[in-house]
C-alpha cells in the first residue's frame, strides 16, 4: 500500500504523468489504482524497465525529502 501511495504521488501530485493516467483511465477505461499496481509490478524487472525501476527505487528507499 505504501509503494502504491508513492506512485500516485509520483504520477499525480508531482505532476509527471498526472496526464498519460488520466487518459489511460479515460479512454480505455482502465482504473487508475490497476494501473499503477501494474507500474509497480513491472519496475520489479530491472532489465526490463531500467528508468522505472531505478525512480521506484529512490522513492522506496525514503531519500528524497518532502516538497
């Protein structure tokens, strides 16, 4: 639950794909909790999705400070 806490922040607070989730939801009518497990789900896979999987990682890991 946290992990999915921190993806919403990423996606939506911070504003970085606030955008591509909103239309992912609205045009293919996929909810915006799946989608973001299915996010973390497959930043598990390093090889796979490097960039993910490292920005999942930085905000799991609790270094980056509030604001």
């Amino acid at each position: 639950m946290f992990d999915l806490c921190l993806a919403y922040k990423l996606f939506v607070k911070l504003g970085l794909l606030r955008y591509l989730l909103y239309f992912v939801q609205i045009e293919h009518g996929v909810p915006a909790t799946e989608f973001l497990a299915g996010w973390l789900t497959q930043t598990e896979d390093k090889a796979r999705y490097p960039i993910s999987a490292r920005i999942r990682r930085i905000l799991s890991s609790g270094t980056v400070g509030a604001g």
